[in-house]
C-alpha cells in the first residue's frame, strides 16, 4: 500500500521555525530544548527515512529515556538505532563525556574538603557512572583544600595494582599535608570489598610512616556513597 504524502514525517527544514531544535536553541536557550531535541542537533541531519528529531527520539529510547543508562552503554550499542552509524554514535558519547566532565568543575580545585560530601560532591559527576574503576588521591594541602587529583589506576581495583608508592610518589612532590583516597563501583553499590579494606589499611600505614595521614577513603557509588572514617574503618 502506498504511502500518501499526508504520511510522509516533515524533515526539520519543513517544520516551523519555532518547531525547529536549532532555532529554538538560539531564540530561546539550551534548556529549552527535550533532550531528543539536543540528540538531533548533534546527529545534524536524519537517516533510514527519518528527521534527526525523530532519530534522536529513537536513539532516547534505546537509553529508557536516560542519558545517563545512554553514557554507560559501548559505543557500538547506539549503532543499533536505525539512522545512528559509528561516527554518530562517537558524536553523541563525546557530547555525554563533555557533559560529565563540566559537572565535575562545579566545585573548583582549591576548594575546601572539610567532609565525605564535599569528597563527593566534587567526584561523582566523574565516577558515579563510569564503567570501569577508578582510584583517585586528592591531594589536600595545611587548609584542606583540594590541592591535586591523581589518577593512580584505572581498572580492576586490588592490591598489587595500588601500590602504596605510586599513591604516594605526587603526594610527597605536592607537599601533601593530607590525602583521601577516592575510587567508584560501577555496580552501583559503595560497600568496600575484601580488597578496598587491604589497600586502605596498608595505604593508611604507609601514610603514618611518610607524615601524610589518610584522612579518608570515600567510595563512590550510584547517589551513594561510603566513607571510611564515617564507618570506622580508618
């Protein structure tokens, strides 16, 4: 049965100005705009026969209506939405990373880390959804501001790969007056493994020995956290 023009979905160009995502960015402001609406301006055009609304709409749903459950999917997941190829795909996950890491300059280096919530305030835009685990040392200086963040590793978390030297080679070059150590869970859930207790226990030895204590050790959960020295743990 042949389809009539009355059928047929309007491209974006044929669509009022006032219905059109880029116009309405720039006339009325980003947050405007439905997040399908953004998608369709970083896709640019449409494909498979559908406006870039309409793709964007569907690369939405492929995510449940999440950006976030979108962000941490592979890459390769978005190319099963029709009109989404590789080269899409990657334009949208950079837009999603370029998002996560402005969060995470909401609160400046220099900022005071007087709690576990300002520990993670400054580091669950980053963590909270990352894929893999990270391990993190912030540096704090004599006021407790946040002096440095060290990446130590990124991966599977255990013992041989946290070794107490390589966390505390930058801390001793910063004149460190203190660390925390900081890493997430992917799985969501922050309750310290076997081997989150074994490397905080000979990190915060190795600290008593170089006079640069270990204030805490925060993991990062999804809107969770655990800390350490709330739990007494140190």
């Amino acid at each position: 049965m042949a389809t009539s023009s009355s059928d047929k979905a309007l491209t974006i160009r044929e669509l009022p100005r006032t219905d059109r995502p880029r116009e309405r960015l720039v006339d009325l402001g980003p947050r405007s705009l439905g997040a399908a609406e953004l998608l369709a301006i970083l896709l640019g055009s449409g494909g498979s026969g559908r406006s870039a609304l309409l793709v964007g709409q569907a690369v939405l749903a492929a995510g449940g209506g999440s950006l976030r459950r979108i962000a941490m999917q592979p890459v390769a997941a978005l190319t099963t939405v029709a009109g989404v190829g590789m080269a899409r795909a990657v334009t949208i996950h950079a837009s999603l990373e370029l998002g996560r890491r402005m969060a995470a300059e909401t609160r400046d280096d220099g900022a005071p880390i007087r709690s576990p919530r300002d520990v993670v305030a400054h580091y669950a835009p980053r963590l909270e959804d990352a894929v893999v685990e990270e391990f993190h040392v912030a540096v704090l200086d004599a006021q407790h501001r946040l002096e440095r963040d060290i990446l130590v590793t990124r991966g599977i978390l255990n013992s041989s790969l946290v070794h107490p030297r390589e966390v505390f080679r930058e801390a001793i070059a910063e004149r460190a007056a203190a660390i925390v150590l900081v890493h997430n869970h992917p799985s969501g859930d922050p309750t310290p493994s076997a081997d989150d207790r074994l490397v905080t226990e000979q990190l915060v030895a190795a600290g008593r020995l170089l006079d640069i204590p270990v204030h805490d050790h925060v993991i990062i959960g999804r809107n969770r956290y655990t800390s350490f020295a709330e739990a007494g743990l140190l």
